[in-house]
C-alpha cells in the first residue's frame, strides 16, 4: 500500500511540473496575444488621427476611456467568471438594479447616500450570489441561471423606479464624475486600481490559483483538495459586486438613477473579455489583456461614430470583431495549446526517471 501511494504521489508530482511547464508557456502565448492587441490599438489611434481630426483631441481621447470604465469594471468580475469556465449574462441587469437602488432609496426613502450606496452594492453580490448557488447546489447551467436572474434583476429595477430614470442624484455622484486625481479622471483612476487589485489577486492569492485550477481542470482541482464549488460561487459574487460598482459609475455618468440603461451591455462585457485573450474554455487569461480588449472595443465603437457609419453597421463591425476574439481563441485552444501539451509529455517522457 505504502509503494502504491508514493507511486501516485510521484506521478502527481509528475503531472504538476508538466502543467506549470505548460501554464508557462501558455503564459508566454498570453503575453504575445497582449503585445499584439496592443500593437492593433496603436495602428488603429495613428489611422483613426489621419482620418478624422477630433480623434486625437484630449476630449476625445477622455471621453472614450471615460465610457470605457464602465464595462471594464464590469468586465472585471466577468473574467472571474469566464476563468471557471462559466458565464455570467446578468451584469448588466445588476448594473441597472444598483443604479436605480444608490438613488431611489436616497429619493423616495430618504436613506443617506452613503447607506444606498451600500445596499445597492449588496444588492449586487446578492444577485451573484444566487447565480453562484443555483450552478453549484441546483446544477443549473450557468447561460440559464444567469438569463433567469438577468430578467428578474431588471423587472425589479423597472417596478422599483416605475421604469423611468431617477433624478436628482446626490452631490456625491457629481463630484465622482467630476473628479480628477493628479489630472486624471477619478473614474478612470478607480478602474485601474480595481483592475491592479483583481490581477494581485488572480495571480499572487490562492483564491487565484483555485481560480485557474477550477476553469482549467475541475475535476483535479478537487482531488487536489479545492473546494470548487466555493470558488464558482466566489466568482459569481465578485461579478455581482462589479456590476454594482459600475451601476454606480453609470449614476455618476448619467447623473441619474440609470433604469433604461445598459441594453446589451453583457454583451459587450463579454466581447472585451474575450478579444482581451480570456479563454471561453476558463483557465486561461488575466486583467491586462482584458483592458487592452476594453480598450480595443471601445476605439472601434468611437471609430464608428467619428466616420459617421450607419447605426445598424455599429453592430457588424463590433459583430465581426467578437467573431474574430473567439475564432481566435478557439484556434489558440485547439492547435496552440494542444502542439504545447504534446511537447510538455513528449519531454517528460524523455527524462530517464531517477532510481528509487
């Protein structure tokens, strides 16, 4: 008995470096995909400055980043989830719900803001986490747990604000809108430092190796003692709470309670995520990429508008590029990663294996 489990142990162990020999080059690939979303940004800002003059103004360039927020707060929670390999189409419902909750109860109820504020974003990781229960304890499919709640989260944004916008919104609100910090934007600061802050946690936390483990291989993940089920619910509320945070932006913004905002967002969200090199597969991805797909989306979208393109061929081309993210990813999983896992056994299989 003892043989056989020090046999198992060694070949775990075995398993183990090949998959971080793997996940290194993997990474590498990562790292190649970012420098060429990044290159593709750059050629498209000088073609977009030839093209159309108010391209390049600061106003512009502000304005574009400034939308931009938006989804990338939201985007933030949904890389968490599509790293489990799960989906998450409520986002924008949440977004909606915890706009219309920061400034109703204010208005009608007479709540402080700073209260609202605090429901609003409980409101959101409560909608995340019922997402999070019903896949792991209900076995419900992700795409239908989350389009359940996707409808039920805006139907009660809708009966709470009598399906109009709400206005006044606290000072508050318009002095986050109107902030900057060193020059800067303060929502676009506040992206940023939650984006630094989830990639610290994806990649220096052991909620963030669970993370990967789980989207990567469920199964080993937990006979390698990960409580799984855990993180796909972690995940699930810290996509909730990101929607409630940009719920909140989106107030500031609008400088109204938002309730016929965001159509189609979760869309959107799920587009940058996956231009930004995050894997549909889950397992595979991290916030730089993901910014630089927000980023990307977001130059096309202005693009559109500065060449004064019909509204309807907005949709082809944010179309086509989402079709491109995800043949791409497709091609990456299937060729890319299955020639480097050939390569990873091929080499361990090479190595003479040392005398017990």
């Amino acid at each position: 008995m003892a043989l056989e489990n020090s046999s198992m142990s060694d070949r775990i162990a075995n398993q183990a470096t090949g998959f971080s020999a793997l996940r290194g080059k993997i990474s590498f690939i990562d790292l190649m995909q970012s420098v060429g979303l990044l290159a593709v940004i750059l050629l498209g800002c000088a073609i977009m400055s030839v093209m159309s003059p108010v391209f390049a103004t600061v106003r512009n360039i502000e304005n574009v980043l400034q939308s931009a927020t938006i989804i990338a707060v939201v985007a933030i929670g949904q890389t968490f989830v599509i790293l489990i390999a799960g989906i998450d189409l409520s986002v924008a419902s949440v977004l909606v719900l915890a706009s219309v909750l920061s400034v109703g109860l204010v208005n009608f109820y007479g709540w402080s803001p700073e209260l609202a504020i605090v429901a609003a974003l409980a409101a959101g990781m409560g909608v995340g986490l019922v997402n999070g229960l019903a896949v792991t304890k209900l076995r419900i499919p992700a795409l239908i747990a989350t389009l359940a709640t996707m409808t039920i989260a805006r139907g009660l944004a809708y009966i709470f604000s009598g399906g109009t916008n709400i206005a006044p919104v606290p000072k508050l609100f318009v002095e986050l809108q109107a902030g900057r910090i060193f020059g800067v934007p303060a929502v676009i600061m506040l992206t940023i430092v939650l984006a630094v802050i989830a990639q610290v946690v994806l990649s220096r936390t052991q909620f963030g190796r669970s993370v990967y483990a789980t989207g990567g291989n469920p199964l080993a993940a937990r006979l390698a003692g990960i409580n799984t089920e855990r993180v796909i619910i972690a995940t699930f509320v810290i996509s909730g709470l990101m929607a409630a945070i940009a719920g909140l932006l989106i107030t500031a913004r609008f400088e109204a309670g938002a309730a016929t905002a965001a159509q189609g967002l979760e869309l959107a969200v799920i587009a940058a995520v996956v231009i930004g090199g995050v894997s549909l597969f889950g397992g595979e991805g991290n916030m730089g990429g993901m910014l630089l797909g927000v980023i990307l989306l977001g130059l096309v979208q202005n693009a559109v508008n500065l060449l004064n393109v019909p509204p309807n061929w907005d949709s082809v081309v944010s179309g086509l590029v989402i079709a491109a993210a995800a043949a791409l990813d497709v091609y990456r999983r299937k060729y890319l990663e299955a020639g480097m896992r050939k390569k990873v056994i091929a080499t361990k299989a090479s190595k003479p294996t040392k005398p017990s």
